[in-house]
C-alpha cells in the first residue's frame, strides 16, 4: 500500500513531456516505473542539523540513482519473467532488493524529516507519545537507543523506530544496506527511519557519526510519524 | 615497496623493536607468567604497557596521492578511521587474555569464525585491510602490471582489460560498504576478482588478497562524491601499485603451485 503512494502522479504526466523512449515502451506495456518524490522543503531548510549540500547530493544523486536502477531492474525483471527464464529472475532479486529498498527508505526518510520552523524536532503528542514512555520508557530513552543502536551499525544501513501492528508495540531496530523494515518482521510498520549510510552524514560530520546522530533529532518529524502510528492503531 | 613509520602516539606489537618515540606512553605489559609471582614481582616504577597494534604509516606522505586522493582525504581515513579501529581494538583486546596473543593474520582469522565473526573481527579485519590498502598504492601508480603477473592474468582473465572490467564492475555492483579484492585462489590455484562486504576479508577463507580497493563510502566521498565510478577509475588508471601485486604474487607462489616447473629434457 505505501507503494501506491511512491509512484507519482509525474509518471503518467511525464510520459507526455518526452519521457526516454524506453520508459515509454515500458509504461505502454503496463510496467509501472517510479520516479524521484520532490522533497517537501528546500535543500537548505534543514541546516544547521544536516546541510544544503548533503540533501542535494542524497536526493538528486543517491536517491535518484536508486530509482533509476530499480525502474532498470523491474524492466528486466518482467523481460526474464516473459521469457521465463528463472535464473535470469532469481538473479536481479538482490538489484531489486537493495534499489528498490533504497527508493523505499528515502522516500520515507524525506517525510521524516522537517525544518524547525515547519515542527521538525517537536516531540509527539497524543497517542505516540505516550506508546513511547509506555514502550519503550520515554523520549530520551529511545533517542539514546537509537543513537546507540545508530552508532554501533558496522558499514551501511538503516536505524528504525517500527511498530509492530501485530502486538501494537514500538520497537527500535536496525538494518543493513538498504534492507527496508519490513525485513525485519512482516508485521513492521516503519514510523521514523534514520539513514546511517556514511553519504548521509559524510561531508558534514566526517566519520562523527554520534554527532549525526545527536544533531538529527532537531529536524525528526514527529507529525508524520503520529500520523503513520494513528492510522495502525486507531 | 616503501618504507613505514609506526605512529609515534601508538605502539607496536610487542615482538617488534620498541622505538624511542614511544616511551611516553607505556602502560604495563601484560605478562600472565610474571603476575603470578606477586605484585611485589615488577618493579613499582615499571610503567604499565598496553600494547597490541599500532597504526601503520602508508609508505608515501599523505599528499602524496593528490589529485587523485587529496591529502585531505587521507588525513581523515588513515588519522581517524584507521586509527579508531586501531584504538578500538587494542581496547577490545585489553579485556581479552587470549585473542592478545595472535598475530593479525591469526587474530583475523579466528575471530572471522567461519562467519559468526566475534566482536573484535571488525576492528582486526579493518586494520589488516587497511594496512593493505595503503600498501596496494602508490603514487605514480595505475598502467599495467608486467612479466609473469601480467602473463598469469591474461591467463585468468583473457586480457588484462578484460580483469580491469570485471574489476570495476565489482566495485559498481557491489551493495553497500565493502572491499573489492584481486585475489589467488588457493585451492583453484588461479586469480579471481572477489568482493566482500563490510570488514570480510579472503584470508578469513585461506586465499591469497594481491591487492585492494576500499569501496566504503568514506574512502571516496570527500574527493569524488557520490561518484564511485570516477573513484575506482582513478585508482586503477593512477593508484594502484602493479609493483607490490608482483612482489606479492612471488611470494604466494611459495605457497601455491601456479605452474608445472619447467623441467629441462635431457
């Protein structure tokens, strides 16, 4: 369901407006394609907690190039999957797994962040706020866990607040590379996700990562997080 | 292949010469055998040394790399991300009486764990790797390799440009952080292009690691952004020492039958 939303509508309208030949075909035949989701604020708006440059370099570059070769992979996904050529099939799973993964992420990452002045950094109210003294003790306890869980990742991933629609409970976990939460557990619904890979923080903290990770919490957007945990378990 | 400094800051392992620089940061040495015999034992004024590894110099200055790696670059992977897995480790290993006796090699090896790694693989695997790394370049580095390497990659591979392709190809392709690796199979007794992610290293498996490329992100990001292409471009085009992969090719082939030996028909 949260992939419906990722396709956009500029997909459909783009098609108009002299979209590559081959995303053409492709559309025509049936096969969605995705695209990069604006970001709902300026480049800029999230400084001083992560700068101009970052943001652009991690849309327009990281992200777009995720999208890009996830749109490759499912085209010849759907070639193998014509052909019937299974091989071909189980071979693009992990292109699809880590692009796809990687469009996912993002595009969750975008909404979870917000400038101070929009809310970014408010703490939750209502319903979240109080699962997570209840879940997990309170709100500096869990940013102390995830600045931990955070801080300890070796290489690449994804530090997550989730909740398990199941139990409804919060729980805090990691994954690797572009793993979305979901492999984790089926039942994880992915409330806040914060992007440990070194290009999320690099340029600006170097190999600092704790202070990435103190510094985020300014611009969390705890709004959209209550919104995603509101809707699980009204 | 160059010379190498140990940091002044950090000691070496305690069967290699002490340097002079050192002396002021001695802890005590753990000696199991001579704490037996007694607080007494050790003279009060022995100062306490905790040594295991030290950070190892890459055998050319820092700026030495430029433009292809900035000095800038180097000054944050070698002084801050090698060193804290050099830091890192020697306080894992304080805690440890036994992985401190290990050599590297050894201490990789068996805290790999045949892929259960222990906590301290990650900082053992990534001193070793980085240790090689540095050594794998040099400035003026890149063009091709020569003689017998050059003779048993075109054997492996088809061509050396066909090798340069599946390597960079590696490096694209691989997910995440990692290393790239050309690699003498020791038991298929050939050359192979190998990725692995994160701290894994081939020795973990007993093959050979000639030579290799760092594809974490923080290798490349200051210098070349996003743009690991253009990184491992200039690596193999500027970087890399084809004269260390041949002295270290000659002495795997101590240890590997690449060839039958030529024996001469009477």
């Amino acid at each position: 369901m949260a992939l419906r939303t990722i396709v956009s509508r500029k997909t459909l309208a783009a098609l108009g407006s002299g979209l590559r030949a081959e995303a053409r075909l492709a559309a025509s035949r049936g096969l969605v394609t995705f695209s990069l989701p604006d970001l709902p604020y300026d480049y800029g708006a999230l400084e001083p907690a992560i700068s101009a440059e970052i943001m652009q370099l991690h849309h327009q570059k990281h992200h777009q190039t995720y999208v890009t070769n996830y749109n490759k992979a499912l085209e010849q996904l759907e070639d193998a999957m014509a052909k019937g050529d299974a091989l071909a099939v189980v071979k693009l799973q992990s292109a699809i797994k880590f692009n796809g993964g990687g469009h996912i992420n993002h595009s969750i990452f975008w909404k979870n962040l917000s400038p101070i002045r929009e809310g970014g950094g408010e703490p939750p109210k209502g319903s979240l706020g109080w699962a997570i003294d209840t879940d997990l003790g309170s709100m500096e306890a869990l940013v102390q866990r995830m600045n931990a869980e955070g801080a300890a990742l070796q290489g690449s991933g994804w530090v997550w607040l989730g909740l398990d629609k199941d139990f409804k409970k919060l729980v805090v976990e990691t994954t690797a590379n572009q793993d979305p939460l979901v492999t984790k557990g089926a039942n994880l619904v992915p409330l806040i996700g914060i992007d440990v890979w070194e290009h999320a923080y690099y340029l600006q903290y170097k190999n600092v990562k704790p202070d990435y990770l103190k510094n985020i919490w300014k611009v969390i957007n705890w709004k959209y997080a209550s919104e995603v945990y509101e809707k699980e378990c009204h | 292949m160059g010379s190498f400094s140990l940091h002044a800051s950090c000691l070496a392992k305690h069967n290699l010469p002490w340097s002079n620089g050192c002396s002021q940061n001695l802890n005590s040495l753990r000696i199991p055998a001579l704490q037996q015999r007694g607080p007494g034992f050790l003279s009060r004024k022995a100062s306490k040394i905790l040594a295991f590894y030290g950070l190892k110099s890459p055998p050319y200055a820092l700026d030495a790399l430029e433009p292809y790696m900035s000095k800038r670059l180097l000054e944050t992977h070698w002084g801050e991300h090698h060193h804290g897995y050099v830091e890192g480790l020697n306080k894992q290993l304080e805690k440890n009486d036994i992985l401190y006796s290990y050599t590297l090699d050894e201490l990789v090896k068996v805290t790999y764990n045949n892929g259960n790694p222990l906590p301290e693989f990650n900082n053992a695997a990534q001193v070793w790797n980085h240790d090689f790394f540095w050594e794998s370049m040099q400035p003026g580095g890149g063009g091709m390799p020569e003689l017998g390497l050059l003779q048993q990659i075109e054997k492996d591979f088809g061509s050396f440009t066909n090798f340069k392709e599946k390597f960079i190809e590696a490096s694209l392709s691989l997910f995440g952080s990692g290393w790239v690796w050309l690699v003498l199979k020791r038991q298929e007794k050939r050359l192979e292009v190998v990725k692995t992610s994160n701290a894994v290293n081939p020795i973990a498996w007993d093959d050979i690691p000639l030579m290799s490329l760092d594809t974490w992100e923080h290798a490349y990001y200051q210098d070349y952004k996003h743009d690991r292409g253009k990184y491992v471009n200039a690596f193999m085009n500027h970087l890399v020492s084809w004269h260390v992969v041949t002295a270290r090719i000659i002495r795997a082939e101590a240890f590997v039958n690449l060839g039958e030996p030529k024996i001469p028909v009477a």
